[in-house]
C-alpha cells in the first residue's frame, strides 16, 4: 500500500460505474460503497456524514440511471422498476443511510425522493424518478428517429 488516503474521481463525459443501462451496475456501485464504507468508518463524524449524503445521492443516481431507465431496445414497466426500487432502497447499506439522515439535510430538490423514503411515500419517489428518466431519456435521444 503506498497510500492510505481516501480518494475518488467522477467524471460524467464517460462511462462510469452508474451511468449506463447496464442492470449489472446496481451491484457495481453497492459493492463499491460497501467497500468504501469499511474506510470511511474509521474517518471522522464529520467524514461519515458526508459519506451517509454521497450514499443517499448515489441511490438516487441509480434509481434514475438504472431502475427507472429507459431504454429503446426495452418496453418500460412503471411496475416493474417501482418492485425494483422497493428491493434496492431495503439493501442494509441503502436502509440504514436513509435512516441515519435527518429531515433538516433534505434542503436540496434532488433530495426529495430520499425525503419521501423516509416519510415512507415511495410510490411518490417513483414518480419523480420515472419523470427525471424520462426527461433524460429524451435528451439523451433528441434527433434521433
């Protein structure tokens, strides 16, 4: 080990651990976050809160960018990604980040899905991810026929 430190790199012009349609990915990126979360645990509070958000943030990521994805080759099903959601968000690495945050860190709009995980309206986080899928799908697609 040459060094110890805790780093990480994003990019959104590739294709990063989230990004695709690829139903693998949700796997992926929970390992990942589970192995970050042996690390982090040994951080400060400070540290481990921030870590609990970017938890919260990547679950969203992969609720719009894989669960409710769309996709020309694939027939969507609401129901289907809704099942999905309800499986994912009751993974102990998901569940427990959603129980640890408080009501007071939700004062983003990117963050009201998670709010209503927490308020135990789920079906309402659907909702909002299918419309925030949808929209990327049509941009991601605008002038194609």
């Amino acid at each position: 080990l040459i060094n110890d430190s805790i780093s990480y790199h994003y990019s959104i012009d590739n294709a990063s651990t989230i990004r695709g349609n690829v139903n693998s990915k949700v796997l992926d990126c929970y390992q990942a976050l589970l192995a970050s979360e042996e690390w982090i645990s040994r951080e400060s509070l400070k540290i481990q809160k921030a870590f609990n958000k970017y938890k919260l943030m990547n679950l969203n990521v992969i609720m719009v960018r894989e669960v409710f994805a769309r996709s020309k080759e694939i027939k969507y099903d609401f129901s289907h990604s809704f099942r999905k959601q309800e499986k994912i968000i009751k993974m102990p690495l998901f569940k427990s980040a959603i129980d640890k945050s408080s009501l007071t860190e939700f004062n983003q709009l990117g963050m009201l899905p998670i709010l209503l995980f927490k308020c135990h309206l789920n079906i309402l986080s659907a909702f909002i991810y299918n419309i925030r899928s949808y929209f990327n799908f049509r941009k991601e697609n605008r002038g194609e026929k």
